[in-house]
C-alpha cells in the first residue's frame, strides 16, 4: 500500500482518516500563510480568491456561453413565433 494512501479510521468517532487530516490541515496552512504574506501588499482573501477563479471562470465561459446564448436566443424566437401566429 502507497504510504501516502488514506489510512481508514481506526477510531469510530474519527470521520476522516489521519493522513487525510493531516493532508487538509496543511492546506489551510499554506492558505493562512498566502493570505498573511498579501495582507501586508493591501490584498484580501476576495482578491486572493478572484485571481485564483478567474481563469477557471473563463474557461467555462469560453467552453459554455456559446450555446448557452445560443439556446436562449433560439428559445426567444420561437416565443416570438408563437406570438405572431
């Protein structure tokens, strides 16, 4: 077994296992230290998350809105044919 798979829990009480623990603590940890290093540059956490999203934003837009306006556009159409008859 890999030693950096995910350990069950040995305890009932436990909801995820330690490495899993351990895995998100550190996390958080890199989180916390990025948002106090740009805190002294005047940036906030919203600023941090904004610039992680946008490009995962874009590439959705640029994969999705085509159709999506598309199919919009279309339904409008056809209400205004709808209309006409």
């Amino acid at each position: 077994m890999p030693t950096n798979a995910a350990q069950p829990a040995h305890d009932d009480d436990d909801i995820i296992a330690e490495t899993t623990a351990k895995a998100a603590s550190q996390a958080f940890q890199t989180l916390s230290q990025s948002v106090r290093v740009s805190a002294g540059e005047g940036r906030t956490l919203e600023d941090i998350v904004t610039e992680l999203l946008r490009p995962l934003v874009k590439e959705w837009l640029d994969a999705n809105l085509p159709a999506i306006v598309e199919e919009k556009v279309e339904d409008e159409v056809q209400r205004l044919a709808r209309r006409r008859r």
